[in-house]
C-alpha cells in the first residue's frame, strides 16, 4: 500500500509541475512596457494598463526612451509592448515594426496645442496654418507634430520646458504640444504660467493605444476585454481626470497622417 502512495504522490506532482508550467508567462513574469511620452500621460497610461493587467497578477514596469529606440526594442522582442502609439502607427512608421499587434481599444485622446505669450492674439479658428505662420518651437522626436511644421518653421528642443521657456524669451513665437503636458507644466512653473497662455480649441486630436510584440498575441483579446471594462466602471474616466489627461472618445477615432 505504501508504494502505491508514494507513486500517486509523484504523479499528482508531475501533473502540478506540467499545469505549473503550461500557464501563461505572463502569470509568473514582470510585464515592460516601453514608451516615449513624458507625465502626466506617460503616469496615466501606466495605472490603466496595469489595473487591466491585475486579472493576471502580472506587475507592469514603464520604461522611458526615445521613440525610434521604443520600436526598435519592442519589434526586437527585448521589451513586451509599447505603450503609446496612434492606430495607424505600423503604416507611417519609419521603422520596421512588423512585430507590433495592436490593442484595438483606445486608452487616451490627445491634443495638440498651440502656446504663445499671453497677450498674442491669434485669429480663430487655429489650425496647422495658422501655426505655421510664424516660428514654432516642439519637443525633438516628435515625429507627428514635426510632420505637421513648415521644415523653414520648426526649431526643435531637448525638453518641454526649454520649448515654454523659447516662447517666453521671445526666441519663436509659438510652441505646439501636447495639453497635458503643457497644462502640467505651467501649474509647476508660476515664472512661464503668468507669461504663457493655452490657446482653445486644440490644433489637432488623435487617439492612443499600445501595441504588444506578437509573442504575446495570446494576450491580445484578454486585454482587450479588461480594458473595455475599465472604461465601462469608469475607472478610466477617474484615472484621467487625476493625471488631467482626455478620456479616448470612441464615438470618432482619428489617424495620424
């Protein structure tokens, strides 16, 4: 009787070994994203990916770096996903990303908009022309705000603060970035708040998703359905109102040209 124990012990654990293993890595390792957006989007999208990871118990961890490196890392399979990109993204990009799939369910609506000191009248309403009109000063690498620049225009910067201070000092005579990040700004710095104004309505919108490398295509729908729920029990509406970001409004989606 005691062999036979002893061979029952052994196979019910070969048989928890082989469930052990066959589950998803994703259960029993850390999730890295990448992305090249700066807070308070970059700090929004992290919270709602990894609530909607939580299902899973798998811990998200954000890497910053610039944007061709995102896609060179993710592509590659080095990092798990991307957390930032517009829907059309593997159709303009520049770079190979023929290893990117697409999380079809927006997370966030960006503008784009137009800063300039505060006793500048522009006409409305404000448009891409209406930018170029003069000297335009934008955060180096952003490739769809640079696209949309008259290359005689553009002047680009290190940092989103130098791009503020360019238009405080009188050195260009707009800057174009995304709301969230100037509004964030010039809450943190009363010397340019009380120089620089945020002209409505935004310039431009599009909408943002992340892309996992296709490893993870498994993932996919899972992520999908997570996220739906989140916007649907409105956690998505209460993280984005405390990192003063634009909920994704799916009644329009938009592309990046």
């Amino acid at each position: 009787m005691k062999p036979l124990n002893i061979k029952f012990l052994f196979n019910s654990i070969v048989v928890f070994m082989m469930i052990l293993t066959s589950l998803p890595t994703l259960a029993k390792e850390k999730f890295v994203f990448a992305t090249h957006t700066p807070p308070p989007l970059s700090l929004y999208l992290q919270e709602v990916i990894q609530e909607a990871l939580k299902p899973y118990s798998t811990k998200v961890q954000t890497i910053k770096m610039p944007g061709n490196r995102v896609i060179s890392q993710v592509n590659s399979g080095r990092i798990d996903g991307d957390l930032s990109r517009v829907v059309n993204f593997k159709e303009i990009s520049d770079i190979d990303s023929s290893n990117y799939l697409l999380v079809n369910e927006p997370l966030v609506l960006i503008e784009i908009v137009m800063v300039t000191l505060a006793n500048k009248n522009i006409e409305q309403p404000i448009t891409w022309t209406t930018v170029n009109q003069g000297s335009v000063a934008f955060l180096r690498g952003s490739k769809t705000i640079r696209n949309n620049l008259n290359p005689e225009n553009r002047i680009a910067v290190s940092s989103n603060t130098n791009v503020l201070k360019m238009v405080a000092n009188k050195r260009v005579d707009s800057a174009i970035m995304f709301s969230s990040v100037a509004n964030s700004l010039l809450e943190q710095l009363p010397e340019l708040r009380n120089k620089l104004v945020i002209h409505k309505p935004a310039v431009d919108s599009f909408h943002l998703f992340t892309y996992l490398n296709k490893k993870h295509a498994e993932l996919i729908p899972k992520l999908e359905l997570s996220l739906k729920q989140l916007k649907n029990n409105g956690f998505m509406e209460n993280t984005a109102k405390k990192h003063r970001v634009a909920t994704a409004n799916t009644e329009k989606l938009s592309v990046v040209n």
